[in-house]
C-alpha cells in the first residue's frame, strides 16, 4: 500500500485473482521447470474478506446471493473486495461509494471486462443513497480519517443514509489503524448493523499468505489463538 495495483508490472507472473482484480498485495516464489525461481504476485486481500465473512456467518454465501452488496473506496483494496463479493457472495449488483468519481470509473472498466456479468453501480449522490435497496453486505476500505474535503463529507453522508435503512446487514471494515473500531464501524453498530473489524479481516489475509509462502495448510487453533491474542490487545487498549 498505495502500490497495488502497479506493483505487479515488476514481477513474473500473476495468479488468476491477481489478474482479475487488478492488485497485488502478496508475492511468493515457485520454481519453474528450469529449476529458476519465479516471483509470482497474488491478492490474499479477496482471501482475508471471504474467510472473515463466513466465519462470521456461515450462511452468508446463501444468504447474501441476490441481494445487493456495497464497497466503500476506490483504491487497491476496493477492487480486492469488488472480486471477492461478486465472485463468491454471488449479490445482484455492488454499489460502490467513493470520495472520487474518477476512480469508480476505472474500476467499472475493469472489472466489466475482467469479470463477466458484473454490475457496479456509483453512488453519487444522497437521493441515490435514498432510492436504493440496503444491501446485505458492505466492505469498506478507507483510511480512519475524519472527512476533510467535500467528497468525503458526502461518502460519510451516504454511508449514514445507508445504515439508517430499516433492513440491516454486515460491515466489513478492513482499516485497523489507528484502532480496529473505526468511526464507520461505531456508527453502523449505532444504527444496529453487525460488524467485523479489520483486524480479523488482517489475520485471515496472513493465513492465506502463510499458507502459500509456506505450502502447507494453517493450523487452526493457531489461527483462533492469534484472533484471541489481537482481541485482549485491543480490549487492554481500551482500560
């Protein structure tokens, strides 16, 4: 980060994910055929989403198929949670809320060429926010900083107008700096939405690194200990 997405010009290959999503968060080596190690970019992002949500709520994966699904963010990050969303959480269209309407454009370009079927729509204004069915499942990607400049007042405004929606869904923030309880997560727990912090959302990423630069599968009461371990550090943080 913020190198996501031209970080992967300087490597050899691309997984799949990588090359859908367009960003790269993680590299591992293999060998090829010659016996030359190769870097190979991947995106454990998409990883860290997916595992965190049906950990959270097996159903999810039935549940949230048809429904509308939100990314809040432009950025590396936001194209990881586009793919992750559409490609396992099968919802009916992704909106997504961003302070620049510029980088919504890119990813819609991309995303419609890379991932067939797919359909984002930009919310840009309240009156939007208003119209529109509460989706099931929202992921965002933004730093933790309180808004400055007039996008970002109005990315903040349609998130409240989203969260105050009689139907309430799941909140995925993957910020956790410089807490994992972000403002976005304090107001849609306000608003009666359940939420997943960034930090559980950290460990799945680093299992599913751990996993390929090792190549073996995680341990999981290692896995639950380290969620454990990052919940009391959190928790001490407070008192």
């Amino acid at each position: 980060m913020p190198n996501k997405v031209t970080f992967g010009l300087l490597l050899d290959d691309l997984t799949e994910a990588a090359q859908v999503i367009g960003a790269v968060n993680t590299t591992f080596t293999r060998l090829d055929s010659t016996g030359k190690r190769r870097y190979i970019g991947t995106n454990t992002d998409c990883v860290g989403i997916r595992e965190s949500i049906v950990q959270f709520d097996a159903t999810a994966v039935t549940t949230a198929k048809g429904k509308s699904a939100m990314v809040i963010g432009g950025g590396g990050a936001a194209r990881s949670a586009v793919y992750a969303l559409w490609k396992w959480f099968s919802p009916s269209e992704i909106y997504i809320v961003n302070r620049l309407k510029s980088e919504v454009d890119d990813i819609v370009k991309h995303f419609t060429k890379a991932m067939s079927g797919i359909q984002l729509q930009y919310i840009s204004d309240i009156a939007t926010a208003q119209s529109l069915p509460a989706p099931s499942i929202i992921v965002s990607t933004i730093p933790d900083y309180p808004p400055s400049e007039p996008g970002e007042f109005l990315c903040w405004k349609i998130c409240e107008t989203i969260f105050q929606k009689a139907d309430k869904g799941l909140l995925v923030d993957m910020c956790y700096m410089p807490f994992p309880e972000t403002g976005l997560v304090k107001a849609a727990r306000k608003a009666g939405w359940k939420t997943i912090l960034g930090t559980e959302v950290l460990v799945r990423v680093c299992v599913a690194q751990e996993v390929l630069w090792t190549e073996k599968l995680p341990n999981q009461q290692g896995v639950s200990e380290a969620i454990a371990a990052i919940s009391q550090s959190r928790d001490a943080a407070k008192l």
